[in-house]
C-alpha cells in the first residue's frame, strides 16, 4: 500500500515534545539504573581488591585479571566452551530435523506442533532436570527396562550408572535448550521458496549436495539465532550442571556463583564475569550479523 | 499448504515425522513420569526409586501442610503477578512512544533495552546484587520484581513493536479528527488493537517469571524465596515427592492456560 506509506511520516515521524519525553524519561532511567550502572558497577568491582567475607580493597589492581590466566580457570573456560559447543552441536542435529519437519507441515498443523514443543519448557526447568533422576537414577527406569529386556546381563554387565557423570549433564543440557534451537530454525524453514529446492533438484543437485549449497544458507540466520540462544546460556549455566553431575564437574558459572556467595571474592567474581561478558560479546559479534533479523522478527 | 520435499527424497518423509516423533517423546517423557511419580505410594518422602507402590494422594496432602513450600508458591505467584502488570506497562509505553516520536540515538536506545534478553543471566545476577548492595537496597521482593522486570519488559516491547510494525495510521489520525486527546486515543483505538500482542508477552512474561532462578538466586533473601530457588536448595539434602506434586499442579496450570488461549484465538 503506497499511500499508507506516504500518509504515515505525517504523523509518525515527529519530535517528542515535553509530554513524550516526560512518558518517556521513566523508560531510560529504568535502563540507566539497571542495566547500565550495574555492569559499569561490575567492570568498577573488578578492579578492586577482594579481602575475604565479602568485603573489598577500592584500590585499583589488575590482580584479578591476571588470576584468570591462571591454568584452573582457563581449564573452567575451555571446560565450559567445551559444554556449551557440545551442547549446541547436538541441539542444532537434533533440532533442525524437526524444525524441518514442523516448518513444511500443512499450515493448519504448524501452530499445534510447535505448541507440542513448546509445552513441556513452561514447566520450571529445574523440575524437568529432577525428572531425569528417575530415569537415570541406579534404580531407576532406565536399568529397570535393560534389566526386564534382559539385555543388563548379557550386553551390559551391570546396571548403568549414568547419573553424576559427564553423558547425565549432556543429556539434562541438551533437554533444557532444544526448544531454543528448534523455534529459531523453524522461522527460517518457514520463510523458505520451496521453489529454490526444486530448482536445485531440476538442476540435478543430489538431496546432500542441495541441502548443503542451498537449504542450509537460506536457513542460517535461524540456526544462527539458535546457536546464539544455546550457547549464550549454557556456557554460564551453573544448576543443571551442579545437579546432573552431583557437584563434581565445575564450569564458570559455578565459579561465578561461589565467589558472590557470603564469604567470596566479589572483585574476582567481578572479573570473571567480565571475562565471560567478554566472550559473551564475541558469540553475539561473530553470530549477530546474520542472525539479527531473525531474533527481531520473534 | 504443503510443499512436498524434492523427489527421491522418499527417506525423508519416513525419517523426519519419525525423527520428530522420537523427539516429542525425549522431550514428554521426563514429565509424564514427574506427573505418574507424584502419585507413588513410596513409604519415603524422598524415595526416588521407579519402582511402582500403588497409587496415593499423600504427597499432595503432605504439599498442603508444608509452610515453606506453599510461601515460596505463593512468592512465585505474587512475584511473577507484580513482573508482568510493570513490564505491560514499560513495555506497551517503550514501543509505542518509540514507534510514535524519534527520539535521538532510538537505535542505540533498541539495543540497550533487548540487551537484557540474550545477556548471560548469571552475569545480570550478579551485577544487579553489585548495585542493590551499593545502593544500600536490602534484598526482597522488591529487588526480585526489579531483576524480572528488567529482563521482562523486552519480551512485551518486542511482542507489541512486532504488532504496530503493522498498524494503519489512519486509526489513530481519525480518532485525534474526531476530537479525541491523544490519550483517549491511544486508551480506547491503540490500546485495543495491541491487546493481542500485549496478552501474549503478558503470558510470557508470567513463564519467565515462575521459571526464572539464575537471576533471582542473586537477588533474593529468605522471605522472598521462590519456588525454583527452594527446588534448587532442597535438592542438596535429596528431592522430595511433594516436590513432583506441586510441580504436577503447575504442569496442569500451564496446559489448561495454553489450551483456553488456543481456543480464545481459533474462535476469533
């Protein structure tokens, strides 16, 4: 409609007077006070000095800095990295299936899918991570099934002990931030030109071959929204890890957690929280580009 | 409309609704059991074992009866409540007067305001506890609602841009023409036509809220302790079935609320 676009700079494009900027001023102070001051108070808090039971030093110190150059806290970062790739990876290969399969269903049934997906993750993620004790648990479902299939004595010697190991945090990882890899992609598929796929079949692409140079670049802003919203999350997570694993694999987070807990080093915190707000920033740079459009269009 | 796949693709079509179907059942199948289990008849609170003892109301008799359990349930609600009734209204008001005026530098403004929607939440955690310690703010309700609204607000914002991305200026000039204040015509025109948009991030806002824990771990204290934050902290001493009752009863909360918005949306 070419009118409506000419009629709207008229009203639309129009410089606040005092009352907009009156409704308006509660909005940026909002943000001036909680979203900026306390990450300007965080790179501030980073530089001080921490002296134990949650008090700190205001001198200025790079100390903090140096300290996260130390072997056991790369080891956390690269640990961390290394779970939240993972994680992503497998989300993405489970997922993008299933986006497929729900973006090119029958319009009439797109709506309901989704929402089949979507359902389980409106239940507290905490509560859906516990769920997976009974199935994992050494008395749980899971061996209980092996054992009445009688495969626990003759393909498994006895029964698996899954829970509180490294597959346990994988699979309670995966379970919370498939839906967050799923919802992004299925936007994608949904906007797709059946006709691009047919014209690279007509052109005797082969289904790899036109999956690889045609589906997955039209799809990427999705998958690329999908990673962001995966990795971002996972990589600071610290209570899914924490329970799956019984406390014996630490990531950031956990650091993070502990050290702004009564009796931390808060400045040091500080610091690895930068350092994460830091890779965070990285991610978003190396991802955003391409999947901007689509975080704006949800 | 159905666009079928490529031919010779006859694989894909067996192994996609299969694919997804084993999917749906990875994601059901954790809480169907959280559902079964809450009716158990385990001699032990915190017996998690699968095994079946017969079926049994006690967990949620035994639900009712703990006071910290139903004060941190109530918190959840109260909490989750106050978020969404001030991110409505920050949000509804950032999107509109974003879409009605220019403001300088709106873009920088965008950017700021959606920040707090992908940042790491445990970052925002702890620094919103940086700034509620060094402005003297003691830890409570008021400083959990301040946490959820922050991360709130955009997801409504979004939601009613998304909406008036579409919105025929018309409706609003033939309101002013009638003789109408601009905000009797933002009341009774703009508002209307937004409700969609504003019920849905509304919803989702209330979600966030019940669910959210990260945050809330560093902002809370021990009156305003809720529901994922218990869960968390009762987890260390050992889960309890009266746990898997009150999340039985949120589960089924949450599907009769997706289910009569369904309805109210396919009668339209």
């Amino acid at each position: 409609m070419p009118q409506a676009v000419a009629i709207q700079p008229a009203l639309n494009v129009r410089r606040p007077g005092w009352r907009g900027w009156g409704l308006f001023a509660p909005m940026v102070a909002w943000l001036a006070l909680f979203v900026v001051a306390p990450t300007a108070i965080l790179l501030v808090y980073s530089f001080f000095t921490g002296e134990g039971i949650g008090e700190v030093d205001t001198h200025f110190t790079l100390e903090n800095y140096r300290r996260i150059f130390k072997p056991v806290y790369l080891d956390l970062f690269w640990r961390s990295i290394v779970y939240a790739g993972a994680t992503t990876i497998l989300c993405a290969m489970i997922g993008y299936p299933v986006a497929w399969y729900i973006g090119r269903a029958p319009a009439s049934r797109r709506g309901k899918l989704l929402m089949l997906v979507m359902i389980p993750f409106m239940t507290s993620f905490l509560i859906r991570t516990y769920a997976w004790f009974t199935i994992l648990h050494e008395h749980g479902l899971l061996n209980g099934f092996l054992e009445s299939a009688h495969l626990i004595p003759t393909v498994f010697s006895h029964p698996l002990n899954i829970l509180y190991t490294p597959t346990a945090v994988m699979i309670a990882l995966v379970y919370t931030y498939l839906p967050f890899m799923i919802l992004p992609i299925y936007t994608s598929v949904e906007k797709l030109d059946p006709s691009l796929i047919e014209a690279a079949a007509d052109l005797g692409a082969g289904p790899t071959r036109s999956f690889f140079r045609v589906i997955l670049p039209l799809t990427w802003p999705g998958a690329a929204a999908g990673i962001l919203m995966v990795f971002v999350p996972a990589i600071a997570m610290f209570a899914v890890t924490k329970i799956m694993s019984g406390g014996h694999i630490r990531l950031i987070g956990d650091e993070i957690q502990e050290q702004f807990e009564g009796g931390g080093d808060l400045p040091f915190g500080s610091a690895l929280g930068m350092a994460l707000l830091i890779l965070f920033l990285v991610t978003y740079w190396i991802s955003a580009g391409r999947s901007a459009k689509v975080l704006r269009g949800t | 409309m159905a666009h079928p796949l490529p031919s010779g693709n006859s694989l894909a079509r067996l192994f996609l609704p299969a694919w997804t179907i084993a999917v749906l059942v990875f994601l059901y199948l954790p809480i169907i059991l959280l559902v079964v289990y809450s009716f158990n008849n385990v001699p032990n609170n915190m017996d998690l074992s699968a095994h079946w003892h017969g079926f049994t109301l006690r967990w949620y008799r035994a639900m009712w009866a703990d006071r910290l359990l139903m004060q941190s349930v109530r918190n959840t609600l109260i909490i989750a409540s106050a978020v969404t009734v001030v991110s409505i209204v920050l949000g509804t008001g950032a999107a509109w007067l974003m879409h009605r005026f220019v403001f300088p530098a709106a873009g920088g403004l965008q950017t700021l305001i959606l920040l707090p929607m992908i940042i790491p939440e445990i970052i925002m955690g702890v620094s919103l506890m940086l700034l509620f310690r060094a402005i003297g703010l003691n830890r409570g309700y008021l400083t959990v609602i301040i946490a959820h609204v922050t991360f709130c607000f955009p997801f409504v914002m979004a939601a009613v841009q998304a909406r008036l991305a579409g919105i025929d200026p018309s409706l609003e000039e033939a309101a002013l023409d009638l003789g109408a204040t601009p905000i009797r015509a933002f009341f009774s025109v703009i508002v209307p036509y937004l409700m969609p948009a504003i019920v849905a991030g509304g919803l989702l806002t209330f979600t966030l809220s019940i669910d959210e824990f990260m945050v809330t771990y560093f902002t809370y204290d021990a009156r305003s302790m809720t529901l994922p934050i218990l869960i968390y902290s009762e987890a260390r001493t050992g889960l309890k079935l009266t746990l898997n009752a009150v999340s039985t009863l949120f589960i089924a909360g949450t599907v009769i609320l997706v289910l009569a918005m369904e309805l109210l949306r396919s009668r339209r």
